[in-house]
C-alpha cells in the first residue's frame, strides 16, 4: 500500500425529511446564504421551495444564482460569483445534482479569494480560503457530495477538466432519495454508470490495496443489484436510497486509500466524446469504457482476470469485457458511439481529437493507433 | 434503510515513518502533553521514544501516566486524570492499543469536565467538552483510532461496558503497520478476530443496509486472505498493512450505516468471560461466537444463509456455523472455553453469571435455557 490520510470532514445528513434540520443548522453557519441551482428541475419539483423556506424562516437572507448547465462551464461560475461577492453572501446552498455542487465548489473559491474560475481549474491560482458550502444533493452520480473534487468546462479553450482542493469539501450534504425519485430514466441510468465507472477508475489505479479493491467490487455489485431493478421502478424509494449510497462511496475517498492514485483514463476519453458532441457525462463513459477495457486488456490482463473473478465468476479476459459491457446494456447505457447519434463518418473527426488531446489516464500510455482502434472498437 | 448522519472527523495518517510529522503536527494542537502508556512493551519497542522525541523536539511539554492494563480499568483512568489535572496539559498523547487509546478517550472526557471516569462510562455526566488527542496506534484490533467509543472495566462493580460520545474522536490517528511487527503470534490473532466480530456484530445487528453488508462480508475476505497468512509471518509488513488497515475499517462507521445498530451480544457474553476469568478480550469473542451463533441460527436463519452465501458459498446453516468456527480456527484463536484453561467445573458459575447479567445483545432475546445450552455448546 501507499502511504495515506484518510481524512474526509462532510458531514453527511441521508434519509427521508433530512432537510427538515437543515435551516436550523444553516443559522450556525451564516447569515446570508447564495442559493445556487440549476435550470428549473429543483423548482418544478418543489426541492427549491423546500430549501427556500428552511433558509427563510430561520431568518437566513437568500441571494439566488440559477441556470447552471448539466455539463457545468467556467463561465456561469464567474458570473455567479460576481452577483455572490457583490452581495456579500456568507455561505452557500448549493441544490442539484455534481453540475450545480461543482459549480458551487469553485464558486465558494473565487469569492473567498476574489479570483477567476479558470486560474482556479487551472491550478494559476492557489487558494487560502473558502465559503462554506451546504449541499442538498438531487442526483446520485458523481459523489461531489462528499468528496473535494470538481469538473468544469471551458467553451472557449475547449478544455473539461478536473480539480481538487480540501478546503471545498461541503461542510454539510443532504441526501434524501425521495429528492431522486423524479430523476427520468436515462439520467438514473447515467448516475448507476458514473458511479460503476468511478470506481473503476480507481480500480485501476497505480498501487496495491487489497481492502480498497473489495469495497470497489461492494459498490459494483451494490449497483448492479439495485441498478436493473430501479429502471423497471423509478419510484421505488428503497432502490433509490440504495444507488444514492453507493454513488456515494464510489468517490468518497473510500476505493482509493492505499493506492497511488486512480486512472481517470475513461474518464480522459469520455470528457473529449461529451466536449465535441455534447453527450451526457455518464453516457460517454459507458461507450468509452468495453474499448478501453479492451486495449487496457493487453497492458495488464492480470488485473482484468481478476476483477472477472471477483465479479463475474470467470477466468477469462474476453468474457469479462463481454460482461462489464453487458452490465452497462443491463442499465439500459450505450456502449456504442452510434446510439447517442454519432454516425461512422465522425470516425477521423474524433480520433484527430483524441489524439490532439493526448487522451489517456494516469497509468497506461497510449499510441495514436491505439486511440484509433479504440474509436473503432466505439462503432463496431 | 435507517435516516443516519455519517460523520467521521478523525484525521488518519497511514504508513511506514507516518509518525514523522507527529511533533510538527502536536505544535498546531497544545504546548504541554499527556503522553499515556501501557506496561512498558512501548518503551521497550522503541515507540515511546520516537513519539517523545518528536514531541520535545517540537519544543512540547510532557508529562507521563503509564501502565494502562490490558482489559483497561476506570482506576487508571481517574488516576491519570488527577495527574492531568494537576499538571494542567492541554491534549493527550496515546502510544499503544485499545486499552490504552479508550483509557485517553475517557481521561480528555474526566480532565475537561472535572468529573470521574465512571460517572462518565454510566452517562450520570454529560460532557460539554473534551481534550484533543493524538493517537499512535500499536496493535491492530479494536478501531479505536478512527470512532468515538470506548470500553472500561470496573472492578469494584464487576462490570465492563462500552461508551460513546462524538466529543472522544481522535483528532489525528497515526497508523504505523511497522509498530505492529512485535505484537506476539496471539495478539496478533485475537485483533484479527476482534475485527472478524466487530463487522458480524453489526451484521447481526437490526435494519436492512445492503452496501454495508457488501462491506462487512469485504473486511470478513480481507481478514480471512491476510490473517492466517500473516500468523505465519509476523514480520511480513504487507499483511500487517492490511490486517491494520482492515481494523480500522471494521469499527469505524462503515459497516454501519443505514442500519439501525449493532447487536453487540457477542461481545457482551465475552466481557462476562474475560470478567470472570481475564480471557483476553478476542479469545473470548472466538468462544463465544460459534456457540452464539448456533441459537440465533434459529432466531434469524435467513440472515445466517446470506452470510454463507456471501462468504462461504453455501445455502446450509450447520455448515455455516461450522464455516464460522474454522475461520477462527485457522486464526489460531480458540473455540472452547478448555483451550483457554476453564475447565467443565465452572459450567455452572457461568451459566449463573450470564443469568444474571442478562446477557444479551440489542436484538436477540434469550431465555436462561439458551444462556445455559451457549455455554455447553462452549465446552463440548
């Protein structure tokens, strides 16, 4: 193992009516909280109002920041940070999903430190402090919740790039599964994939940690239990309380100690499919992911045999990529770039990209032919 | 799953030198420290002089309570407290395993509030305040090192019991795995199975949790790969590394999450062994739990059969239990009262003892017939 701290502060209120505290905890933080959303969902399904009141009636005075996009960019922070500093606001309650908490990550830095977004994203600017942030989590995927990571995106450097910093982890999360239940189908599907691919991302990771590769295939098997069975039923509270824990752990630190890093090479790849045609997150990773597995297959069959083993009970290398592609068709997931409408004539448009881009993970190097069979590997 | 508020604030260092930056560390927390000890194995394995002199070359005060028995007792507590007290520190040093770390969990509770250790251990004081503390862990086993309770004994009212209270989270934990490599052939094994029961205490606990039963059958596998191999080898730094590790994950919030608690009826059956006999705490644990678990396979049979089949590859409750016991077996712990010298004769006190204890956990009841029928199965 590699050396480690295990230190991870949130404090993490999960289960029905959680929100019910969380105004009067809201009082022992500030004075003058930023709402910040995204485009509306919160507000048609009454989590917006919930929130409002709790801030409301505890005397707490509300500043709003709403229309963050789903794949979240550099320039909605800076303007959202521009109405927070000029209000002078003490903290933040950020309600959505890993867009709107990211978001409200970077946010709580450029203010604090009066900065821009991007020197943020970009390491250009080290910051000293941060505004707290209180999160009301309405989508379970990324685990933003309780970790200190954030991903933006930049249109006009066309970069989509991740960050990291202990000062925003949320000071408090709210998890209520009931706030997921009207989450549509594709996008529960995309949350069971993102947190499927984070600990994969982690399991392939540099290092040896026996105990953090079991909690990785915990979190699997939690998924693929729960996951199937929640499409056929998006109202089943049970299910929905179960995904939202696991998505949970699947970045919460938890797979990760011991090893000397994750890969973040689906991820690499998927930033760039969702940067050139706008593909959701968690869809671009499901199509990434049976062709990585295949080229990575070849660089470390040892370590694909035994999550086989692990997971689905086979020996095999071939099979075990069957299987894990199998498992993203089971949650109803592309796993080919044709079915998010990408046609074969994009084949060169999307390797030149990658290439471009120098796509690939922390771990294993990349070829230019290699990029390329795995495009192919995207249509075949 | 149960409404649950995961919180975890213990900042834990992991590896081989982490104690390095111990004294530097100490400076940010207080000027004058409460170093607490056990009987001497600590000074004679050279810890004790690692953590002092990175204390007092840190320019920190230190004053000394040692001799912290092995099945801790609120005498030392109260008596290290009226030292503390005097001496007016401003934080706690723990050097050593579970005695000695729940000892100074109790003393920074008694120091702050001026009260007695046992006022404290039966809830009559509410604590308002607590002394930080820093703990340098020695002995895998218990996962004091990352939660908030601890176990004292009284020998005046012959009892052992349990306590918890947020304010007695260490505020940095220090795990060294190479300050385990002189911990003796038996230690080792009754830490191993004192992790075994922790996660089964709270399998057997009530409330439906699937991740953190996926998470108990992982630390049950880590334990089980790593243990018996480890009793081989004491020197092999790889497998104290995990059984450590494995420790701290079995009694630190994980496993219990969404469940509505933990049974805990192994350990109290065990605590009225080691009351009256001075079993060491995890003999006393592997006695107890195939005997126990014998009973409450006819209470809760489909809980017994999805342990099997997790981790066992059986539907059979018999061979399950039988599973249990060779697991402890091939630990090297024992798993009848004979093999720690308890002779047949003592049947009868037994039997009274626990009768009169009522012994039981949180959610199984027992009739006195069972009590008696457990300690005849512990000695056939």
């Amino acid at each position: 193992m590699q050396n480690f701290v295990a230190y991870n502060p949130v404090k993490l209120f999960f289960g029905k009516g959680v929100t019910d505290k969380l105004g009067k905890n809201a009082v022992k933080i500030g004075k003058k909280a930023f709402l910040v959303y995204g485009k509306g969902s919160v507000v048609r399904n009454g989590i917006y109002d919930i929130v409002k009141s709790q801030l409301e009636s505890n005397g707490i005075e509300v500043v709003e920041y709403n229309g963050i996009k789903s794949n979240p960019v550099v320039e909605d922070v800076d303007k959202a940070s521009q109405i927070a500093l000029a209000e002078g606001v003490d903290f933040i309650v950020a309600v959505g999903g890993g867009s709107v908490i990211d978001s409200s990550k970077i946010i709580s830095l450029t203010v604090a430190n009066n900065c821009s977004a991007w020197g943020i994203m970009k390491g250009e600017v080290r910051p000293k402090k941060a505004l707290p942030i209180m999160a009301v989590l309405t989508l379970a995927a990324t685990g933003t919740e309780m970790n200190m990571f954030a991903v933006l995106q930049n249109h006009e450097t066309k970069e989509k790039i991740g960050f990291g910093h202990p000062l925003v982890y949320p000071k408090e999360s709210y998890l209520d599964p009931a706030f997921t239940l009207s989450v549509p189908e594709s996008y529960t599907a995309y949350g069971i994939a993102d947190l499927i691919v984070h600990v994969l991302e982690s399991y392939f990771g540099a290092g040896e940690a026996h105990l953090s590769d079991k909690f990785i295939y915990a979190i699997i098997q939690e998924a693929m239990e729960a996951g199937p069975e929640l499409l056929l039923d998006l109202n089943d509270y049970t299910l929905r309380e179960r995904i939202m824990w696991a998505a949970t752990n699947a970045l919460n630190g938890l797979t990760f100690y011991g090893k000397e890093n994750g890969d973040w090479g689906v991820h690499d790849f998927g930033h760039n499919l969702s940067l050139l045609y706008d593909i959701p997150h968690g869809a671009s990773l499901t199509i990434v992911l049976p062709a990585w597995l295949r080229i990575i297959a070849r660089k470390t069959p040892e370590r694909v045999i035994q999550l086989g083993k692990a997971l689905f009970n086979t020996n095999n290398v071939e099979e075990t990529i069957l299987f894990v592609e199998d498992m993203f068709k089971k949650i109803n997931c592309p796993v080919r770039l044709t079915q998010v409408g990408v046609s074969l004539d994009k084949k060169e448009e999307i390797v030149t990209q990658l290439n471009q881009k120098q796509a690939k993970g922390s771990n294993y190097e990349f070829t230019e032919e290699e990029r390329a069979e795995m495009v192919s590997l995207m249509f075949s």
